[in-house]
C-alpha cells in the first residue's frame, strides 16, 4: 500500500504535520473528561502532562538511535520474546482501531450535538470513513499531501479563533492558582490529560521510513513544543472563557465558544472555524491512524488492500453505536483514555528499556 524506497521516505517537516495532526485534535475537541476533576488548575496538569510526553519521546527515540533499531516490531519482539512482543503489539494495533472509532464517534456526534442536530450521526461517519479509504488507498503520498494541507489551514483557523474570541475570556477565572494544593483530582487530571497526548505513540510503526534518523530528536523536540503550548492555549482558552463550574457540564466547549462572537452586531460565523477544525483535524487524525495500521501490518507481512475495507466497515459499525448517545460516548471515551494510556505510553515505554538492557547485554555477549 505504499513502497518502502528511498524515494518515498518520510522527512523533518513532514514529522511536524503527523505529530501535530495526531495528539491535538482530541484534547482541542472534548477537553472536558480532564478539565471535570482538573478544574481551573487543569492547564497546570497539562503543562505536567506534557513534560512527561517530553520525557517519554526522548527515551523512546534516544534508546532506538543507540541501538539502531526504529523498527517496533524487531523491538517489541526481541524485549519481550516473539509471541508474547506479537501479542503487545496486536493491543497496539487495537488500540489504534479505537482510535479510528473515536475519530469518527466524536466528530459525527459533535457535529450532531452542536452543528446540525437534523442530521444523524451516520450521515457524519459516512461523510468520514468513506472518502478516507480514496485517501488510504491512493497510498502515503496522499495521505501526508493531505494531512499538510489540512493542518496548514486549521493552525490558520486556530490562531484566528483564538484572536476573534479574545474579548470574552476573563483571567481572573484561572485564580487562585493551585488554591487546594495538589490533590488526588489534580493527579488525575494530569493521567487523563497524558491519555490525550499519548497518542503521540501512532507514530512509533512510522519510525522506520523517516530518511534522517539522526535529526529525529531534534525535530520531535520542537514539534512537541508546539504542540504542548498549543494543548496549554486551547484549555485556558476555554476556561477563561466559561470558568469551571460553567464548562464541565459542557461537551464540546470549543463549539459553544465560537458562537459568542459577534463584532459591531453584524460579523459572527465563528462556528466556520470549528467546523473546519473539527471535520479536517478529525479527517487527518483518522487517515494518519489508518496509514500508521497499515505499515505495521506491512511489518508482519500482512499486504492486502481488502484489509481497508474490512477495518473501515468494523469502525463505521462501531462508530454508529457509540455515537448515538452522548452521555454513553463519553463513558466509552473515559475507558477509551485508559486503555490507549497503557497501550500508547506505559507498555512500550517498558518495553523500549527492556529492550535496551536485552540488546546492550547481547551486544557485550557477543565481544
């Protein structure tokens, strides 16, 4: 589904894209599964959280140059034994089918909850999971010609949303800071809102077609900023905006927040910036997540398109349940947030040290 040449390898800007289009569209979309027990301290877990992924990418690429090895598979496998690193990784490659679920639940239902509640939520999953599998199909050239694309114009979105709905955030809702000292509801706040950025680990399958491997720290660092400052923005924004009492009974805060603007009683349509968000970020994390199942499965020599249509019927079946019922979506996203959180972050950060130590020992073995 896509070739492995050097002709077709990844490169640094495109790293910015696919992290970017991967970790911050959820935590943008439905803030309020953290911000509930977070309160207004919840940016502070979020700036912790973040520094916690810093610290996990570092270890994870760090620990893959040392040994030279990107490929997730050889990883998993040599730390862990082959069946039982084969079994990890099929919790992986679920853990990414949930993704692919939870893009196309959560944007159907917010369209249907906020946009246009006369249209049902299948109508939104359809509108998703079809044209995607064009996108798939056509191969990685595409899906990273879109994905640029598409991020390009919803940072642009972004920053002009953030300016057009400045005048209605209120900063005295963020005091007092760390009022009740650090509690149980702010570690908590901290552990979902890592659950959020853990998916950064959809990247980890794509490791191996990146052509300078050697500037992979570099620009993960970077990209990483970006988007940890951006994930800090977006959940201030909405507090300052609503204050905590007010958002958390709140589904998708970023929707009702961009219907408060109105200049000079006449310039409005701000919903038009969350609409492109929430329809491109979502197109984009769903095709990314796809493209990333799709080179693992390539990995165990699995190469059989009919494989798209398969996973794209599974995920629409599934999408269609989880949609039609906000407040059970919700739940199945709290359980969701757990499983990817010991799937994308704390099952292969072991695995990457046991595969160090195993690897190093190997090596000193065979002086």
């Amino acid at each position: 589904m896509y070739r492995s040449d050097g002709m077709n390898k990844f490169n640094g800007s495109h790293l910015f894209f696919i992290l970017t289009g991967i970790t911050i569209i959820s935590i943008k979309t439905y803030p309020t599964i953290y911000t509930t027990i977070g309160g207004r301290d919840s940016w502070i877990s979020v700036i912790c959280s973040g520094l916690i992924l810093f610290a996990f990418a570092y270890i994870i690429i760090t620990i893959s140059k040392k040994n030279n090895n990107f490929n997730i598979r050889e990883i998993y496998c040599t730390a862990l034994g082959k069946t039982l690193g084969t079994i990890f990784l099929c919790f992986f490659i679920f853990s990414m089918f949930l993704t692919l679920v939870e893009c196309s639940s959560v944007e159907a239902n917010s369209m249907h909850v906020n946009m246009l509640r006369d249209t049902p939520p299948w109508f939104f999953i359809a509108f998703l999971i079809i044209p995607a599998i064009y996108t798939i199909v056509k191969g990685r050239n595409s899906v990273i010609i879109v994905t640029i694309v598409a991020i390009t114009l919803i940072i642009i979105a972004g920053i002009s949303l953030a300016i057009l709905t400045q005048q209605y955030k209120h900063i005295q809702y963020l005091f007092p800071i760390m009022g009740n000292g650090i509690t149980m509801h702010f570690v908590g706040s901290i552990v979902k809102s890592l659950a959020y950025l853990s998916s950064f680990s959809i990247i980890l399958p794509m490791l191996t077609e990146f052509n300078d491997k050697n500037s992979l720290r570099k620009y993960i660092g970077w990209t990483l900023v970006f988007i940890i400052q951006l994930a800090i923005v977006s959940t201030i924004g909405v507090l300052t905006t609503f204050g905590p009492s007010r958002l958390n009974p709140i589904y998708y805060p970023k929707t009702i927040q961009a219907q408060l603007i109105n200049y000079f009683e006449f310039l409005e349509g701000g919903e038009l910036y969350v609409l492109f968000q929430i329809l491109g970020g979502w197109y984009v994390k769903y095709i990314l997540t796809f493209l990333s199942i799709d080179m693992l499965l390539e990995k165990f020599n699995i190469k059989n398109k009919l494989i798209i249509f398969i996973i794209t019927a599974l995920v629409g079946i599934s999408a269609y349940f989880c949609s039609a019922n906000t407040i059970l979506l919700f739940k199945l996203l709290n359980i969701y947030l757990y499983i990817i959180l010991v799937n994308y972050f704390v099952i292969p950060l072991i695995v990457f040290i046991i595969y160090h130590f195993r690897n190093k020992k190997a090596l000193e073995n065979t002086k």
